[in-house]
C-alpha cells in the first residue's frame, strides 16, 4: 500500500528530475509517418503545446515528445497539423506566465488552438494551490482575450499532500476550463501513472510508449476542440 502511494506521488510530481532513464522505445517508423502524412488535407492548423517537461519530451528522442507524436497522429487522423512545442523543464506555473507573452507574440500569428499543461512543479514545491490557480488564470484569461481555444490537461495531487491542499488543487483544473471556456483532460496522466512500463526510471516522466499512451487518451478532446478551418 505504501509503495503504491509512493509510485502515485512520483508519477504526479512533474519535476525535471536528474535521475537515469531507461533506454529509449521504438516510435512508428519513418515510412509508416510518410504514408500517414499523404492522406492529410486542408489548411495547416498551427497548435501550440505550451507547459513543463511532459512536453519538453524529457530524455526522449528528438521526435519523441508529446507535441510531435500527438502531431504525428492528427496528421494520421487527415487533419493538416502542425504542433509547435513550448514546453520548458522544470516551468512551474509562475514560470510559464512569465513567459506565455513572448511565447506567443514569438509566433508567426494565433495559432488554431493552444495546449496548457503546468502544475505537476508546483506540487513538488508544495505551491499553494490560489497560486497555481491564479496563474493558471492569468495564461487562459490571455487566450480567452485573443480568441485562441484551448484544451488544460488537469493534473493531480497525491494523497500525502492532505485532503484539504488535494481538494483545493485538484478543482481548479475543472473551475478554470468552465470559467474561461476551454475543454479538460480531466487528468493528463491517466493513461500511465500507474503503468510502471510506461515510465521512465523516476516514476514521473513516460517511455516513448508512455507518450503514445498520453496522446491516445488526449487526442479525442484536442480534435474535439479544434474550431473548423476556415
């Protein structure tokens, strides 16, 4: 039971850890990507992956990342994707609205949808959650102002942070996306935080596998909050 905790704690705890990973697992090959890529059609919709070293793609390949692979499958899904990835190790949520302003302004235009996904260093750093809360605020409130849709990944807190920090912590995901009108991934990790496989050696950060695990349980809900091309 202990130990089970323990391994739920590491899995939520999204810090940039130093720790050695296991080696890396196969990806599609490069000509299954091509021939995915030739059915694609219409306009290219610009997607931005903005949040910590989920998406930085944390001592994964090159093409291994969150944002590529979940690129890789709208494009096999016929959608004209392109998912830009701005994802820092070890952001925390006052990090990233630090930096959310350039981010955008870096970009060529808005992009068709943004992707939040900060909180798991804020947990690590026992943050109070009205901090993360008003962070997280700040960035949606931004793209709320612009017209950007966006999808928040929800994160949890273990149970060893107290009941009345994960009740707090554990709401404001789903509060946030119903006041600036956004669509949840109820919680991000769902698909690998208890699946030892599909983890790297911290506990915390996915295989490449884990990352094919995220995107499939994400990917419905990004398609989902894509608006129509124009």
């Amino acid at each position: 039971m202990r130990l089970g905790r323990m391994m739920v704690s590491g899995a939520l705890l999204l810090a940039g850890c130093n720790g050695n990973a296991p080696a890396e697992q196969p990806v599609p090959s490069a000509r299954m990507t091509a021939a995915a890529e030739a059915v694609v059609a219409g306009p290219e919709r610009r997607v931005l992956a903005f949040g910590d070293s989920l998406f930085a793609g944390y001592r994964l390949g090159r093409k291994q990342g969150y944002p590529e692979r979940l690129e890789a499958a709208l494009r096999r899904r016929g959608l004209n994707a392109r998912v830009i990835n701005a994802g820092v190790s070890g952001d925390t949520t006052a990090a990233g609205r630090q930096r959310f302003g350039f981010v955008l302004g870096s970009l060529a235009g808005p992009p068709a949808l943004a992707i939040v996904e900060l909180g798991g260093n804020d947990l690590l750093r026992a943050i109070p959650p009205a901090e993360t809360r008003a962070n997280l605020a700040a960035i949606l409130a931004e793209l709320k102002r612009r017209e950007i849709p966006f999808v928040l990944m929800g994160m949890r807190a273990p149970p060893n942070m107290g009941p009345d920090y994960v009740a707090a912590f554990n709401g404001l995901y789903p509060a946030l996306a119903k006041e600036y009108g956004g669509t949840l991934v109820p919680f991000f990790q769902a698909t690998v935080f208890d699946r030892p496989q599909l983890l790297q050696a911290d506990h915390v950060h996915p295989t490449a596998l884990g990352v094919e695990a995220l995107v499939a349980g994400s990917i419905e809900r990004v398609i989902g909050a894509l608006p129509p091309s124009s």
